[in-house]
C-alpha cells in the first residue's frame, strides 16, 4: 500500500499545486516540496526499515508489493514492487525531485501552479516506472511521464523550446510503440504456451520464444530504452530538450528521465531475453563505446554550456551501457553506481547552469569569462562537480566509472581501452569550462550575487552525497546486491553467484564470467 | 408481431415516437427550449428502455431485425450521442438566427437510422436504416442556411450520399442475384457452401457494397466528402456525423461481415488491408497540411476509421471487442472535440482556425484542459481512453499476426502525433506572444455545454484508467454477435 502513496502523494500535490496555483505563487512551491520530501523521507524509512530483507536474499526479492487486479479479462495487474535497485532509483527520484522543485523556485513565474502539476505528475511517472513489474503499468507509466515533460519544455522553455519539445515527444512516442508491439507480442506468445493471460513480469520471465522472435522482441525493448538513455545514434533529441528545457526539466530529464532507459535495459531487456541479449551484446557495447567518445567529442566542442553538459551524458550513459551489456556483477554495480552519481553531478551541473543564465541571461562561454573573481564560491561548485563528472577518485562518478571499465575488462579488452579514451576525453572539456567560462580576466566586467542561500542549501548536500559515494559505497553495493543476484538468475537459469562474505563483496567473480550468461 | 416483438423493439418506437412528438410540439408552440426538453426526455426513456427490451433479448422481430445485446449496446451508444449532440446544438443554436427547433426533429430521426442499421442482419433493413439517417443528414449538415459553408456542405454530402447509396444497392442486387436471399445468416449457410466465387457475382457484389460502407466510413478512397462536410456543417452536426452515423456503420460492418463469413474471403481481406493502410497513410499526411481544426478532425477521423479497421480485419471475437472498446473511445472523444469547437463558436462563424486556440490556456484553463484530454487522447496518450483503444487495437492486430499493418498503425499514428502538437502548442502559447492576433472576447459558456464536457471528459478518465466495467459491458455485448 505503501507504494501506491508513493505515487499519490505526488498525483495529489501535482492538482493542488495547480488550484492553488489561481490564488498565489508561493503556495504551489510549497506544497510540492512537502509532497516531495514526505515520499524521499518514506522512501528512506522504508529503506532503513527494510535494510535487513533487502540485503539477506529472500526467495522474493520484492520487499514490498502492491497486487490490484485491474482490467482482469485481459489479465492486467496493477502490480508495483520494490527490490533494491528499484528503492535505490526512487530516493533518488525523490532527492532530485526535491531539487528541480527548489531551482524552479525563482525562475519559474508564469504560469506557477500548471507548471508543478506537471511536475510532480513527471515523477509520479517515474516512481511508477521504476515500481511496475506488469508490463502493461509499465508501459502505460512509461508513456505517462512523456506528457507532462512535453509540456514543461514547451510551455517553460528557451528559445526553441516548441522544436525541442516536439521532437523530444516524436522520438519518445515511437520507440515507445515499438516497445509496445514486443510488450503484445510477448504477451500473446506467452498465452500460446501457457494459456494464461499475463502481462505479469515474473511469468513473462522464461517464456519460451525461438532465437529468432527473442531477438526481434529483444530489439524492441531495446530501441525504447536506447532512445531513453541515449544511445548513439538515437541521442539527437536528447541535447534540444536539455538545452531548451526549464532548469528543473534538465535535471529530471538528465537525472532521471535516463536512467529509466538504463533501468528498463536492466530490468526487462535482458533477465526477459537472455539469450538476445548475449548475441547482441558485442553491438550494444560497441555503440556504447561510440556514444562515450562521440559524447566527449560533441561536448569539448559546444560553446552552449548547457548544450556541453547535455552532451557529457551521452558519453556517460555510454558506460551504463557498456556495463549493462557486460553484465557481471563487478560491471553491473558499477552500472548502478554510474546512474546514481551522473543523476546527481550532471543535475547540480544544469542547475548551477541555470543559476548562471538567471543571473547573466546568456549561456555563451565566451559571453562569460573571467567569472571566478564575481562569483567565488560558485565557481567552486562548479568546478567540484566538473571534476566530479569527469570521474576524479574520491567522488561517486569515479567508483561507477572504474567499476564498470573493471567488470567490462573481463568480457573486451578492446572496449575498455576506448572507454578510457573517453575519459581522457571529458577531462578536456570539463577543463574548457573552467577556463574558458570561470578563468581568465573579468573582460565583460560581470558583476553578480554569488550562491544564495537556497542555493547552497541545494548544493551542499549534492556534494556530500557524491563525496560519499566516492568514499564509502558500500550500503548502495549492499542494497543493489540481492536485486542484482536475482537480475542474474533470471538470465541465466543455473546460479553462477554463490552467496558472498559481506568483506569481499567486489571479489566475487572468480571465473571471469565472459558477458551474458548463456542460458 | 407479437408483444415480445413490440418490447424488443421498444428503443426504436421511443425514438420514433419523440420525432413526432417533437414535431407536433413545433406546430403548437415554437420554443427553442421546450423542442430540446422533448428530445431529450424522448432519448432518455429510449434509453431506459433498452433494459426492458433486454430482458427479452435476443429476438429476431420480423426478418428485418435482430435486437439483441450486441444491438442494443450500440443503440445505446448512438442514444447516448445523440443525447450529447442535442445539448452542444442548444448551446450553439442559441447563438444563430432563424428556426432552430426542427433539427431536433432531424436528429432524432437520424438516430432512428443509425439504430435501425446496427439491428439489421437483412439486406433491406441494412438499406432502409441507412437511408433514413443519410436524409436526416442531408438537412442536417445545411442546416445553418444563412451562410455558405453549410450550404456546400449539404449539396456535397446530397450529391456523393445518393450516389454511393447506388452503389451499395446495386452491390446488394448482385449479391441477390447470386443467392438468392437478402438474409445474412442464409448468405453465411450459402457462402459456407462453396460456390466458384471467381464465376460468381459475389466478388462484384461485394465489391460495390464496399464502395457504399467506405463512403459512410470515410475512408480511403472514398473520403473526399470528408473535410468539406466537417468544415462547413454546424460543428455539433459535425460531431454527429462523425460519431452516430459513423458508429452506425461500423457496427453493421462488423455484422455483417463476421455474420456471413465474408471477412474470410481473401481478397475482401485485401481490398480492406489496402483500404486501412490508404486511410491511415493518407489521413495522417494530409491533416499536417492542414489549418482549420475542423478539417484536422475530419482527417484525423479518416486515420482513425484506418485503426479500426486494422482491429476489424483481426478477425474473430476479441477483434470484434477492440473494434467496439475503441469505438466507445473514439465517440467520448470526438464528442469531446467538437464540443469544445462548438462552445467556441459564435453567430457568425465556427470557432475552427487554429487562431482561435491560440493562448486559451491562460484565457480560459478549464477549457483548454478538457480540449488538451481529447487531443491526448486522440493521439492515444495513457490516462485517456483513447490510449485504452489504441491498446486493444494493436493488441488484437498483433494477436492475429497482422504485423504490416500495425506498423503502419504505429508509424502513421506517431506522423499524427505533430498535428495533435501543433494544436497543442497553439493552446498553450502565452499571451503575450499572441496578444495582437487573438480575438479581446470569448463566447460565455453555456452552463448545458459546460455540463455535458465535464460529464465526457469524467467518462474519458474513467476509461482511462479503470476500463474494467466498460469491458465487462462490450464482452458481454460482442459476445451476442454470431461470428462465422
């Protein structure tokens, strides 16, 4: 039950917001923030409550459930779920939801109560997508989210905001109704074999399909969730809508939106198809590569700060894919780690991107320059998380980064060398931005308020977190664990894991598994 | 004819019944309001009445008609719309000059029609239903006779109408002469039979028939009518047009085909294939070049009619259930739009340039909401139920391995996504980029139209989101219909 609140706080705020939005400004922020740190604070509770079943494997992984029949004469379940890597993908939906309330607390003044029902209805979306495990809720959150997001860039945005939008919700809508097609396709076989109706994620699990339809059915899912991550060559809608978006889309868009792509690649396409999955790794781990140096390439050579940051997350959900298509343990909680810490690096980044746009009105670099002397501590921020998102050791990016490249060394060589050249990559560009936009004399003599107080009181805590990461990972490791086993079981029927001594948790893969087990 | 008869048949006499009833009316006393109070009571009781001929259903009355669930349940809908459309017409009629109480009596009478067709499984009844709603829809489509639009409208649909009716006739003649019944369940026994169909005039037959279903439907080829008719009729003539007399049909296209096994024959699958890929193709390109949003509608419809029929062409009684649970959809819907339209229409002309959206966002939220769930759920977006037919749809396509045509489905349907946005992005521009070319003052709502798009756009969620009961309903209803 408790999961249903979950996504009915926000549902409900999202409509207060907007009626109370005719009366005035202020309430509509406040009531969305509530809404959104009483779920992060039930979301923390349940993972403090639960610490002890999330990290001891029980038969089911699921610690918490919701099972409503919904359209029974087509079997469909309203069936939410938690393991650990849904619990761990919710807080944080909900810290960044915290944050993208707090940014749009200034810049957004037109239209107040319409723009945080859309808001909080985006993360009600996500919640659900990373809570359905029936296939048809998935879908249907998945397109759910879709809307509101349309209307945040197109009502809220920049200069182009109409074009971005546009092509944002083309590019999401189609391979979306690909996804659907397999969904159906999966579901209607699944009922050949069995007799059952089921959109169910567990009995879907194991359907047996030949090579050939598992592959088609496979790319399905994949192109959905590829076009979500984004995937080289499916990311051209990704650097408009982070571009033109709202601060507040940005970072959802950057922090979460994404990672939905990169869940659904976990959840779905390959514990669904392992056998796909293991032949059309060697492609998907290509194009990953492709995306974490075209990424860096693209993003060295914007002048558009926002446009660079969008483009660095290419480049590093590159390595969520690389890892995902790895898929040993070592690369996968790297994966995880990954998802976690660009979600928070590339989301402060945005927003001190916004900060800076509020406050001199452009995003040109060379219209910039010489800010450190104006802006002293903000500069500083800037220059954490930059680094932080080029994978300094220390700050979470790092371990994600470094473990995904470690779990892909056993299966490529080849793609682990030219990941790393990515990396060398990014240095360049994250240090473009501190020379070009913060170094140098003070040419257009800017003159602007350093971070104010809501401002470091969102800052702060982002950096204590990735700085926590970095140093001290292992509860995220110890959450992910079950969850993951069981992604691994799905994939491949015998257990290749045997259960581990809590000291060694990164030590576990003795035999080198090469990629996807074959089933 | 018996009493049983007369209580199967009881929907249908109401109806009859309150088109007199109405008319007499007229002749003692003209008033605008007490014509819509008699409509609508009479459509009310036809309504309730559909329970008690329920109770005797299934009940074949006479050769001509068989009333039973799957019958009723679309009479009902029709009722339903009907009801809709009278009350969007005293909103909007209130606004025009000259009589305004006899299109009530037209709509009534073209309900009777649509109802008459969905109860038919006879050649004769087929035709006389459809002939009773093609005339009503004659005047009703001029009705607005002081301006030019209308007027076009009506002679076009005059012109094309009877000529297609031809063909459906003589479709119908050569069918006869072959079998020699009018009967569907006979032409089933007789096509089951197997006869050299190549020798035969079946194909020719069908054929025609085909040519008279498109035309009704609006679908390619036989659209041409289509955006003419929407633009020019009165925008809640235009709501009726696309939903009683379209629903009408494809509820007869399902009996009839599925009663007589005719969608077996390879080549009416073809001929419908074709046709389903043409409309959705060519429905969805054309409405980008568009900018009335009626004329958008109307191409929209043509796609839409596309969709279902990939649903029809699945074959069987699931396909049969997605037909009919995305029919619901499309008639909450379109209603829902034209409504819209209608309650922004004034005197002197239809509210159907896209500059009449621009902005009603910040003007008139409410509205624009309700416009924004139509839209969405045109395009079939969670939450509505358009998103629950186009599930069912794609699902009953891909459940008869139809994968060509959905994903034509699929594809056209996301070229359709850009003109439901373009409207969109117009509702939600902001003032002050729009502040010179939008109009100072908008029509006052009419507290009926308000009503009834409050009552649509709960029952467009509701769909949405918890489409149990709904299914419940049509399984029952579909499960009636005699498929071969």
């Amino acid at each position: 039950m408790i999961l249903v609140w979950l996504i009915a706080i926000l549902l409900v705020a999202g409509i207060l917001a907007e009626i109370s939005g005719r009366i005035s400004t202020l309430w509509p922020r406040v009531i969305s923030l509530a809404a959104v740190i009483l779920d992060f604070a039930i979301a923390l509770v349940l993972w403090r409550g639960h610490s002890a079943e999330i990290t001891l494997a029980t038969q089911n992984e699921w610690f918490k459930e919701v099972d409503w029949s919904w359209v029974p004469q087509y079997g469909i379940h309203f069936h939410l779920a938690m393991d650990g890597l849904s619990l761990l993908m919710i807080v944080l939906t909900f810290l960044l939801g915290i944050m993208s309330v707090l940014a749009s607390w200034n810049e957004i003044q037109e239209g107040v109560g319409f723009f945080h029902l859309n808001l909080m209805w985006i993360l009600a979306g996500i919640v659900g997508v990373f809570l359905s495990v029936d296939l048809f809720l998935f879908y249907f959150m998945w397109e759910l989210m879709l809307v509101p997001m349309y209307f945040l860039i197109a009502i809220w945005g920049h200069e182009r905001r109409i074009y971005a939008a546009v092509k944002f919700f083309i590019f999401t809508q189609i391979s979306g109704l690909l996804m659907l097609i397999a969904i159906l396709t999966l579901y209607f076989i699944h009922h050949s074999v069995t007799g059952v109706y089921s959109y169910e994620y567990k009995d879907l699990l194991g359907t047996a399909l030949t090579p050939h339809t598992a592959m088609l059915l496979m790319l399905g899912f994949f192109i959905a969730f590829a076009v979500k991550l984004p995937m080289f060559p499916f990311h051209t809608w990704l650097p408009d809508a982070h571009t033109e978006a709202p601060t507040a889309g940005s970072v959802i868009l950057a922090g979460l939106l994404l990672k939905t792509g990169a869940y659904g690649m976990l959840r779905f396409v390959v514990p669904l198809f392992p056998g796909a999955a293991h032949q059309f790794a060697p492609i998907a781990m290509l194009l990953g590569v492709i995306g974490i140096i075209y990424g860096s390439v693209l993003a060295f050579g914007q002048t558009d700060l926002k446009r660079l940051v969008a483009y660095t997350s290419v480049s590093h959900l590159g390595f969520a894919l690389v890892g995902i298509f790895a898929w040993n343990p070592i690369a996968l909680q790297g994966v995880l780690i990954v998802m976690i810490a660009h979600g928070i690096s590339t989301g402060a980044l945005f927003m001190l991107v916004g900060g800076l746009q509020e406050r001199t009105h452009t995003r040109e670099m060379d219209r910039l320059r010489g800010l450190w002397a104006t802006v002293p501590v903000m500069s500083g921020v800037v220059m954490f998380f930059a680094i932080a998102s080029i994978g300094l050791p220390g700050l979470g990016d790092f371990v994600g980064e470094f473990l995904t490249l470690l779990g892909t060394y056993r299966v490529s060589l080849g793609v682990t060398v030219a990941a790393v050249i990515g990396i060398l990559i990014s240095t360049l560009y994250a240090l473009k931005v501190i020379q070009r936009a913060f170094h140098g004399p003070n040419a257009h003599v800017w003159s602007l308020p350093d971070l104010g107080k809501r401002e470091l009181l969102m800052m702060i805590p982002m950096m204590l977190i990735l700085l926590w990461i970095g140093l001290y990972p292992q509860p995220l490791f110890r959450t992910f664990e079950p969850a993951m086993r069981k992604l691994q079981q799905y994939a491949a029927p015998q257990p290749v894991l045997t259960a581990v001594p809590e000291t060694h948790q990164l030590s576990y893969d003795q035999n080198g598994l090469p990629g996807i087990n074959r089933r | 004819m018996n009493a049983t008869d007369l209580i199967a048949m009881l929907p249908l006499l109401v109806v009859t019944a309150a088109a007199v009833v109405v008319m007499v009316a007229i002749c003692i006393r003209r008033s605008h309001l007490l014509a819509v109070w008699l409509t609508a009571a009479g459509l009310i009781v036809a309504f309730v009445s559909l329970w008690k001929a329920a109770s005797v259903s299934p009940a074949q009355v006479t050769p001509l008609l068989i009333i039973d669930d799957y019958a009723l349940f679309y009479i009902g809908l029709i009722i339903a719309a009907t009801l809709v459309t009278v009350i969007l017409s005293y909103g909007y009629l209130e606004n025009q000059q000259g009589y305004r109480e006899e299109l009530y009596v037209l709509i009534l009478t073209a309900a009777l029609g649509s109802s008459v067709m969905v109860a038919s499984n006879h050649f004769v009844s087929f035709f006389l239903g459809l002939e009773i709603l093609s005339v009503a829809l004659y005047a009703m489509n001029a009705y607005v006779c002081n301006r030019k639009l209308p007027l076009e409208a009506g002679i076009k649909y005059l012109v094309l109408a009877a000529v297609s009716a031809a063909f459906l006739l003589f479709g119908m003649a050569l069918i006869y002469a072959q079998l020699g019944t009018l009967q569907f369940g006979q032409i089933a026994s007789m096509l089951m039979g197997g006869i050299a169909y190549e020798k035969s005039l079946i194909y020719p037959g069908m054929a025609l028939m085909i040519t008279g279903i498109g035309f009704k439907l609006a679908v390619v080829p036989f659209h041409m009518w289509t955006p003419d008719v929407y633009e020019g009729a009165p925008a809640p003539v235009t709501a009726f047009v696309a939903t009683v007399s379209k629903g009408g049909m494809v509820a007869l296209l399902l009996r009839y085909f599925y009663e007589t096994g005719a969608y077996r024959l390879h080549s009416v699958f073809v001929v419908f294939s074709i046709i389903a890929i043409a409309s959705m193709i060519a429905g969805n390109l054309l409405a980008l070049l568009q900018s009335n949003v009626k004329r958008i509608l109307a191409y929209s419809s043509i796609a839409h009619l596309g969709y279902i029929l990939v649903a029809f062409l699945a074959g069987g009684n699931r396909a049969a259930e997605a037909v009919t649970i995305y029919l619901v959809a499309y008639f909450v819907t379109t209603l829902g739009a034209f409504g819209v339209v209608s309650v922004l229409s004034n005197g002197e002309r239809d509210a159907d340039s896209i500059e009449d959206y621009e902005s009603l966002f910040w003007r008139r939220p409410v509205l624009a909401g309700i416009f924004t769930l139509m839209l969405l759920s045109l395009a079939g977006i969670p939450l509505t139920a358009g998103f629950i037919g186009k599930f069912f749809v794609v699902a009953s396509g891909t459940s008869s391995s139809l994968y060509g045509l959905v994903f034509v489905l699929v594809v056209t349907s996301v070229v359709g996504l850009f003109y439901y946005l373009r409207i969109l992005v117009a509702l939600y521009r902001s003032l002050a980029e729009t502040a010179k070319t939008v109009p100072a003052a908008l029509p006052s709502l009419s507290r009926s139209g308000s009503f009834v798009l409050a009552g649509l756009t709960v029952l467009l969620v509701w769909i949405g989101v918890y489409p149990g009961p709904f299914l419940d309903i049509i399984q029952h209803a579909v499960s009636t219909l005699r498929i071969f």
